[in-house]
C-alpha cells in the first residue's frame, strides 16, 4: 500500500487530504474472492487522490463546513484499572482487588454497569492531596515505594531505616503534615470546583450538597446519594435549589382524596409525594419515579397511578391469596401475599409495563421457577415456602444428587420420610432447620473437646516421658557415684 498526504493552505487555514494507493493486492485479494466484483471490491479500500505536485494551485468548487467533536476517555473498569497498574508499577496481582475494593468501600469510586465512576468525596480528597503532597499522589513514587517493598521482603534493604526515613526524616510524613498543615483550609479543602456551575458543591457529614447565596444568605440543598460529579447538570441545581427556596412544584391534586400531588428529588432519586408534611401526617406517601422516567416528563396521571402502588391485580386461584403489582428499589415486580407463609416475588420482564400487566400475566410470571445464584451457576428452586421469620431469609426447596432438601441460609436438611415436595410448608420446615441448626453446633463444638483432649493427652505422654527420661539419668548417677 502506499499512503498519499496532500496538504494545502489557503491564507491563515490549513487542510489536509491523505489517499490511499494499493499497489500489490496480496492477501487482500484472498479477502475479496468470493464476492460478486473482487475488482470492485478492493476499489472500494482504495482512496485515490488527484494527479497533484509542489506548487499547484487547485480551484475550490464546494466548501461543506464539517463539525467534529472528540470523545471523552472510557472510564476505568476494573480491567483497565488493573492495566494501567501493571503499566505504571503499583501494586502486586496479589494486592490489584484489595485496591479496587478500597476504592468502593470508601466511596470513592461507584460501580456503574462496568465502569467505575469517581465520586465528589474522589475530587475533594484528590485536589487536597494534589495541592498539599504531591509527592505522595506521584505516580512514580508508589511504583518506587513498590520497588523498595520488594527489596525489604528479599533482604537487600534494611527495613527499619527506610520507615524512619519515610515518616520522621527531613522530608517525611511527619514533617509535611507539620509544615502544612496549618495551610489547610478545611472550607476549601472540602469544596469541588466544577465547570459551568455556578453553586458550590461541598461535603459535608451526611454527603455532597451544593451551596449558594440567596438575598444574601446561604441556601443549602443536599445532592442524591447515587449523584456523581458526571451526572450534575444546570439544571438539577437550579430544580433542588428551586424546591428548597419555594418549596416542591405541585403537579396537581389527587382526583379522589383531593390532596396535593408533588414531584422532589430526595437522597435516593427522584419521587412524587401525596399531601404535605404535617405533625399529623410525618410520613405521607411516596413513591419513585419508574428507571428512566425524567422529572419533567411526570404528569398528574402518571402520579396518580405511581401513587396508587402496589396495585391490586386479583387473588390467586389456588390460594386465594390477592396478587399484586409495585414498583420496589429494585425496578417493578408481582408479589403473592400468601400470609404467614411469606411473600412470592417476580420481577417484570423487560417487555411487560408496571401499569398494564394483567392479572394472567402476573399469574405466569408467578409460576415460573425462581432463580438463585449460587457457585455453580444458577439453581432453581422446587417450591419457596415463605421467609424465615428470624432473618426474614428465603426457605426453599431444591433437588439435590440426593433427593429434594429444604435450605435456608447455610443450613440443609433432607425432606421428612415419606413426604413429597408439594406436602411441604414452611411451619413444617421451621422444626427441621432449627433441629439441624443445633445439630451443627453440637458437631463443632465436640469436634473442639476432641481436639482439645489430644492435644492434652500429647502433653501429657510428653511429660511422662521427660519425667521418666529424668528419673533414669538420676539413677545412672547414683550408680556412677557408687562404683
């Protein structure tokens, strides 16, 4: 292949054209042989430009301004994290989870589908660090720091030097905290700079909240927990600093009750609320906005019928049980209330919609099998007998290589002789799982007396073989004396 680059200039601009030439088709004909034109076909990888030289001047005939915007850099997954650690020389394959779960345990980063997404608490504490130790964020001094931890675990580094230099010597830890510590703003430190935004975004004890003047006094509005710095836009501070300042926007009233109907954004997302808070009414209801439903989209009918969750389909025809569906923090669901013996669940498949499933869908839905996931991949359960009413945990009934046995938790016991898997419920379940319960606690802490008696008798024997071991040199020394 030969590649051509014209470049041509025309007062102050500049524009480039590259062509591209095959001059020996080679393997590229093998890729072309079985469709209808292969002379065509390799054609069409060829890009050839006009016969030009040095110093030509070519007429324009069509200008087309053409726009281009470059993406942004993929996020980190946790992959790529563990690529880029490898490239720069931090960390060991054995240490790689621990820091990504660092990461996450102390919020700053979230996972999102794959991606792992920087949180404010991330920026604030980053900005800090970038200011005041930078020798402490430089990437080449961790894969340093890397290096002397190798030398100190095989030897050729004294370990007790290099952690009196690290923390008490001229340039260690100790004395740079000392000497800005004092140069710490903690407002400031606390504060997230972010283009295009003209509130504050601060963290405080219970999360990040933004924070602006209003008449000269500051106005305070707490951001949703779920929040990332790449997902504030204008227009949710302008929304929560609108409904702190005037209150929540009223969609209308309810058509039957007559009380008002508003739409918020709290802590976990948006939501719609049925009346105002009163000393009367401290909890009235609420309910979450639909996965990908925006606020300004939300009508008084859509509120209603949020509102009106969970929603009563019928009662199931072999229990006589009412069915229903809800929306939960897990996305829609059917539920059958079968009382004491617990709650059925189900959730929604992607084609079916919260506010027109019917009752015999919702009837299929039920009878499918529920999945669990387990180390082997997924199991499915016989029949689900209900929560536990302890921990509030699933027992089931699964087919095992040895018949079916019932599980809850960690704990499996076998089906009663006799018994089939439909004759199962969960008050006859209860006794079983308590009985092998205390059975496994019995086993364990037997199998601690046993151990704890060799172990003693070891000692023991042991004893009685020094004593006797003593007793013999004392005699062969009396005889020695003797003779």
């Amino acid at each position: 292949q030969t590649h051509i680059t014209v470049h041509l200039e025309v007062e102050d601009a500049g524009f480039r054209s590259t062509g591209k030439r095959i001059d020996f088709p080679g393997f590229f004909r093998a890729y072309v042989e079985g469709s209808d034109d292969p002379d065509a076909a390799l054609d069409d990888q060829e890009v050839l430009l006009p016969s030009l030289k040095q110093g030509d001047t070519p007429e324009c005939t069509e200008l087309s301004p053409i726009g281009h915007e470059t993406q942004p850099p993929a996020r980190f997954t946790e992959a790529s994290l563990v690529k880029m650690l490898e490239k720069e020389g931090i960390g060991r394959p054995s240490t790689y989870a621990s820091v990504i779960g660092t990461i996450i345990d102390r919020g700053y980063a979230q996972r999102q589908a794959n991606a792992l997404v920087p949180t404010f608490t991330a920026f604030a504490v980053t900005a800090l660090l970038e200011q005041h130790f930078p020798d402490l964020v430089d990437l080449s001094f961790t894969a340093r720091m890397e290096r002397r931890l190798d030398g100190i675990s095989t030897g050729e580094v004294e370990w007790l030097p290099y952690l009196s230099d690290f923390y008490l010597g001229d340039e260690g830890l100790e004395t740079q905290v000392k000497t800005r510590q004092d140069q710490i703003d903690p407002g400031e430190a606390r504060t997230i700079d972010l283009d295009n935004l003209e509130a504050k975004v601060r963290i405080g004890r219970f999360g990040p909240y933004i924070e602006t003047e209003h008449e000269e006094k500051p106005v305070k509005a707490s951001l949703p927990k779920d929040m990332t710095p790449a997902d504030l836009t204008p227009e949710q501070i302008e929304q929560l600093l609108k409904q702190k300042l005037e209150g929540p926007e009223k969609l209308g009233f309810h058509p039957e009750k007559g009380e008002p109907i508003y739409i918020l954004l709290g802590a976990y997302g948006p939501y719609v609320q049925l009346g105002d808070v009163t000393e009367e009414n401290k909890k009235p209801k609420r309910a979450s906005l639909p996965k990908g439903v925006a606020m300004e989209s939300v009508t008084l009918d859509m509120a209603v019928e949020l509102l009106s969750l969970p929603r009563l389909l019928g009662q199931h025809p072999d229990t006589g049980c009412k069915v229903q569906v809800g929306l939960g923090r897990f996305g829609p669901y059917v539920v059958h209330d079968q009382g004491k013996e617990g709650k059925d669940y189900r959730s929604l498949k992607k084609e079916d919609d919260l506010f027109t499933i019917s009752f015999e869908r919702a009837l299929e839905l039920l009878a499918m099998p529920k999945g669990t996931r387990g180390r082997r991949g997924t199991k499915k359960a016989l029949k689900e007998l209900g929560n536990h009413p302890e921990d509030e945990a699933p027992v089931n009934v699964y087919d095992g290589p040895y018949g079916p046995y019932i599980k809850h938790n960690k704990t499996n016991v076998s089906l009663p002789e006799g018994k089939k898997v439909e004759d199962v419920t969960l008050e006859m379940a209860l006794p079983l799982l308590a009985e092998k319960a205390s059975t496994k606690g019995k086993k364990k802490t037997s199998r601690a007396k046993s151990t704890t008696k060799k172990k003693t008798t070891k000692k023991t024997t042991a004893k009685k073989t020094t004593t006797k071991k003593t007793a013999a040199k004392k005699t062969t020394a009396k005889k020695t004396t003797k003779s």
